[in-house]
C-alpha cells in the first residue's frame, strides 16, 4: 500500500442519490407481524419488503383513503 493517495482526479459516485436513507419510523406491531410473515414466505427481510411497498406506492403515486370514526 502506499502512503499516500491523489484523490484529486476523483469523481463524486453517480449512485449516490439512488442510496438508502436510515430514518426512524414508529410502527404498529400488526404491520410489523404482517410483514415478517411475508418475509418468511418470499425469503426477503421484512425492511426490504416494506421499502419496496412504499417505494410501489411513493412511484405510482397511490392516495391513502383514510376513514375517521
């Protein structure tokens, strides 16, 4: 290895927009119960499997109906 490095000819990572944020996100045990079963039938984690839904919705540009009672 050497000492130094010249970074100066670098380029930023084209991919870097596409990565993953790390949030913290409150949810119901039900959701979270519901997914794992999910996961234990497709072998995908159950984070995978969430991102994916919300990504399926954020793109298709899905509306919650919300019924207040």
């Amino acid at each position: 290895m050497k000492n130094e490095y010249d970074f100066s000819k670098g380029k930023k990572n084209p991919y870097a927009k596409m990565l993953k944020k790390q949030v913290t996100i409150n949810l119901s045990t039900e959701v979270i119960v519901y997914f794992k079963e999910q996961a234990k039938e497709t072998g995908i984690p159950y984070q995978t499997l969430i991102n994916l839904y919300l990504m399926d919705c954020a793109r298709s540009g899905k509306k919650l109906a919300i019924t207040w009672y």
